[in-house]
C-alpha cells in the first residue's frame, strides 16, 4: 500500500512561570493501512490511536524530549509493544516526564526508519533542545521539523530562543538545503515550504543577537517548571 501522512491535533493547558496558556500540538502518522509510525505523541492518546485503528504501530519518533510532546508516547507504543526513539541528548528532559523508564533507541543523526514503502532519515536540528532532530521522507516530499522550524520562523520555549546561533546553524546547513518544494511539517501550527521560509533567512540571522520579542507562545513550554496540566504533576 502507499504511504500517507495524517494528522492529529492535540489541546492541552501548560503552565509556564505559573501563567496557563492554552496550546495546540502536531501529532504526525506516516504509514499505509497496515503499519504506520507515530511521531510527537502528544497528550491524548486515545486520540492518537483512534486515528490509528487497527494498524500496527511500529515505532514512536520524539524529535523532542519536552514534556508537552512526550505525555503520550508510553500508552501509544505500549499498545502494539513499539520502540520509542529519542536522542539521546534530550532523556534529561525526557525524564521530567517519564522519570521511570527510557525510551527503546537512541536516534543519531543519518539514523533511517522505514515504514511501509517510505524511510525517514533522521537529521540533527538541536538548538531549541540539546537533541532536538527533524525527519525527512525524500518519497513524500516532506520534512518533519518538530520544535526547530515552524511556519512562523524559527521555534521557541515559552516565547525564548534557547539558542538561536546553533538552532539557525541546523536550520541553514541541514533544513534549508531540501528541495524548496519540500513541506515543512512541523510540531505546531501549519505546512510550510522550505522554499517559503529560506528567503527570511537573512532576517533571523540579523535578530539572533537581540533579545526576543515577549509575544504569543509559539509551543508553550519550557524545558524546565512546566505543567502538562495544573492537576497532573508528571511534567514538574
């Protein structure tokens, strides 16, 4: 069967310096009727596996380890016993939310995932996380992107760019040389081309020496101090 992308959209409440903030969340299936790959696994994972159905989940793909887009990754993949792929420099953030267990694989950048006739291959974009990594499906023509690259530019935390210079080096040296019709789906808000976004390249490297704007949030989260909801303390 030929494969296909579907998306599920999650809500939740964050707490970010003891401000709620109402976020919405890109939980992405890339799979044929029979198996699919699950990647972001955030909040509602009965949502999740509704969408999924019957088919087999082969494995849980974190581009990211914040809590907001993990909180689902345990139920999802323990369905149909999946791996769940992280790298390994985000278990810390990881472990705000699962302090118990570890995910299955540590990703490493030109690691390969195959799922039915497609493969995505992982490539290093850290800069908003330590390990933060995007996927990228040359059959389908897109680019999981997670935390690193949104349709509105570069992603944040809580508003903040962690580190803009790293993050906008991964983004020049491994997103930006993709075929510009490549689409840019990423873990909030909606598709892009990497052909719309490269010519604003030189405009975020002019700002990555200011401080960022206070603004609406672009994810809602921080890596640290953040509350999947005000009654759930896994993500403390």
């Amino acid at each position: 069967m030929t494969a296909r992308i579907e998306r599920v959209v999650s809500e939740g409440v964050v707490d970010v310096d003891g401000t709620e903030h109402k976020v919405e969340n890109n939980i992405w299936i890339v799979g044929d009727d029979d198996e699919v790959i699950v990647i972001d696994p955030a909040r509602d994972a009965d949502k999740i596996l509704e969408k999924v159905g019957e088919r087999e989940v082969l494995a849980v793909i974190c581009t990211h380890g914040l809590p907001d887009h993990v909180g689902a990754a345990i139920e999802v993949a323990s369905r149909d016993e999946a791996v769940i792929a992280l790298h390994p420099k985000d278990k810390p953030l990881w472990r705000e939310t699962w302090s118990q267990t570890w995910p299955d694989i540590d990703m490493e950048d030109d690691g390969i995932f195959e799922v039915a006739d497609v493969r995505l291959d992982v490539m290093d974009t850290p800069g908003v996380t330590p390990g933060g990594v995007s996927l990228y499906c040359e059959a389908l023509g897109v680019v999981f992107s997670g935390e690193t690259l949104q349709a509105d530019g570069p992603g944040k935390i809580g508003g903040e760019y962690p580190d803009l210079n790293f993050q906008l080096n991964a983004i020049g040296a491994r997103l930006f040389t993709l075929p510009p019709e490549t689409r840019v789906l990423a873990a909030h808000g909606d598709e892009v081309t990497v052909g719309d976004l490269e010519p604003h390249f030189g405009e975020w490297r002019i700002s990555e020496s200011d401080d960022a704007d206070e603004g609406p949030l672009t994810d809602g989260t921080k890596a640290a101090g953040i509350r999947l909801d005000p009654d759930d303390d896994r993500g403390v």
